[in-house]
C-alpha cells in the first residue's frame, strides 16, 4: 500500500482508528491498534515487553488523550508479542477468546528469561530463541490473560463506534480473532496475516486457516493492520493464502512418500516465497500440515506440538538450503 509507510509508531487510518507499527514485523516485533471515539477506546494488543508496550501507550495517548484511560483491551490470540504488555493496561476490561485464555501459559516470560540468561541450557531450541528474541527484555513480566471470552461474534460498541469481534481460531494459534470496524472498513487480524515475511502456524489445520484468508477476502474491507508487517490490504492476505496452499500442495506428496516433514522441509522449493524474511517457520507449519494430513483432530483434542521443539526444528534447519534465513546465515558452519 503506496499510501502508507512502514515506520515505527502509530499511524492515523481515519475516522478514529490507528495501527500501531513495528518494523521489520520478524520475530517478536508485532503491530497492535487503537480504536478511539469520544471518550472511549479500544485497544487490540499490546507487545511483547513492558519497554515496548509502555512507550507505545505514550504516543497514543500524545495522539489521543482518551487513550490514558484504555476502556477495552481485545487480545487477538495468546502469543507473548501481542500480550505480554497486558499488565500495563491498567483498569481495563481484557476480552479474548476462550482458546487464547487457555493457550496463555504457552509462552512464559519467566522461561524466556532464563533461555536468556542461559541459552545453552536449553540446547538448540535455547540458542535459536536467544538469537530471535534478543533485542526484547522479559523481566517484570506478569501474565495478565484476558478476563472475559467470547465464543464465535461479538459486538461491542466503542462511543458511537460498532466494533466486531470474530472467533476464527484455531488456525495460526489456538484462539485468533479478527477485530472489525464495518463503518470504517478497517480490519485487525493479528497473526492471521503476516505481511511480507513467512506465516507460522503453531496449530492449524492450515486449511482453516486458508477459508479465513477466504472469509476475509469477501468481507468489506480496505484497509487492514496485520499482526507483523506494514499496513495491508486484501491483496496481501491473498498473497499469504497462496503461501498457504503453496506449501499445503508441495507437501503432501512428501508426506504421502513417508517422507519426515524436516527432510521435507529442506527438499521443498520454496519458490517465489523463499526470500521471504523467517523463512525457517515452514518447517513449523509443516509440522502442522503433517497433523492435517493424518486427520487428526484440532487442537486442542490432538497433543499441542511444544514449543521448544518447535523451535529446534527451526533452528536445526537453519542453513540448510533451501530454507534459508539470512538472519541466522552465520551459524552455517555448526551444519
Ligand atoms: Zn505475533
């Protein structure tokens, strides 16, 4: 989107709604957004530590004074870089999903910490973290979840505002939702879209979340924050949903040859989507496909894949082409 430039900090999308930017939207650097009418204010997210959450709600409140007191806190899912900010929204009602509530533990500050202090503890998935998440500082950090949920819709009204919550997990996490302002065509995804860097996705089905990109794209919207990456339209969460198909298409051959998804993941051709930044997650969202193409059934019902293997999984294929992440591209000779 020509009109918009991807800079840090809160940019202006029209009639009281704002998205809040962080670039370069790789690992832990996510986007959030305000909603603001009269005196009332809606935030969607905070970041993924108190320093960044708290100089973010100084230049709201610069730019919209309502915004000292956050009337309504919405959570688009569980991850610690759209949530671990939440404490510092003080006096606010916190709403999300009941998946998000109970994906909460899955990411703690207090373990991040100590991947920090001491990364070699927890082996490769321990160094791959340190590496992701160095520029971030976890101390301080009390998980605040959201204290209300909500199931499928719901309508909530900011001043005169109409805002809609819409349940779409899980797909990318175990409990996404979309925030949507009708009147103003504005959409808050959160990792639903990643724009212009690779998509993860922790749960799946992938499928799932290929018919939301689909719902998305038929509903009336122009304007649109991501949850990593510049201010989007339809056309980026197109792109993204071809990445999705892409890689479902190219896996499953491997997967149907009794292939295992990490040498899957390194003998796929990423094809056009291969410079595209944090590449190493397809072999997360492989994992996934894996699960998908077993059948079994959403998670939470099937086993949640943790964490730290999740990571392991990126960092052991860092390097190996064609997954590839310049990033990281200085741990090549550990291959
Ligand atoms: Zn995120």
């Amino acid at each position: 989107m020509t009109k918009w430039k991807y800079t840090k900090g809160l940019h202006d999308l029209g009639n009281g709604c704002w998205g809040y930017l962080v670039p370069d939207g790789s690992w832990g650097w996510s986007n959030a957004g305000l909603i603001a009418d009269g005196e009332a204010t809606l935030l969607v997210d905070t970041l993924f530590d108190l320093k960044c959450t708290g100089d973010m709600l100084a230049e709201m409140r610069n730019a919209v004074p309502a915004s000292e007191k956050i009337g309504i806190l919405v959570n688009t899912h569980a991850d610690g870089d759209h949530t671990f900010g939440n404490q510092l929204v003080k006096g606010a009602r916190i709403i999300g999903t009941e998946g998000t509530v109970s994906d909460f533990n899955r990411f703690d500050p207090k373990v991040l910490l100590a991947v920090q202090n001491d990364p070699k503890k927890f082996g490769r998935s321990g160094e791959f973290m340190a590496e992701c998440f160095r520029p971030f500082d976890f101390s301080g950090i009390e998980l605040t979840p959201p204290t209300e949920t909500f199931k499928d819709r719901m309508t909530i009204k900011v001043g005169n505002k109409t805002v809609e919550l819409i349940e779409v997990g899980p797909s990318h996490s175990l409990g996404d939702a979309l925030i949507y302002v009708p009147e103003d065509k504005v959409l808050y995804t959160g990792d639903i879209l990643f724009s212009a860097g690779t998509p993860i996705a922790w749960y799946g089905p992938i499928a799932r979340w290929i018919n939301v990109c689909n719902m998305v794209l038929d509903m009336d919207v122009e304007i649109i924050v991501a949850g990593h990456g510049p201010l989007s339209t339809k056309e980026d969460v197109r792109k993204m949903r071809d990445y999705l198909l892409d890689i479902t298409e190219k896996a499953r051959p491997f997967y149907e040859q009794g292939v295992d998804y990490l040498d899957a993941a390194y003998k796929i051709d990423l094809g056009e989507y291969r410079d595209w930044n944090d590449a190493e997650r397809v072999v997360v969202t492989l994992r996934t496909l894996y699960d998908d193409f077993d059948n079994a059934p959403v998670r939470p019902t099937r086993v949640p894949i943790p964490f730290f293997e999740q990571m392991k999984d990126m960092r052991e294929s860092l390097g190996k082409p064609p997954v590839h992440h310049e990033y990281c591209s200085h741990d090549h000779h550990d291959h």
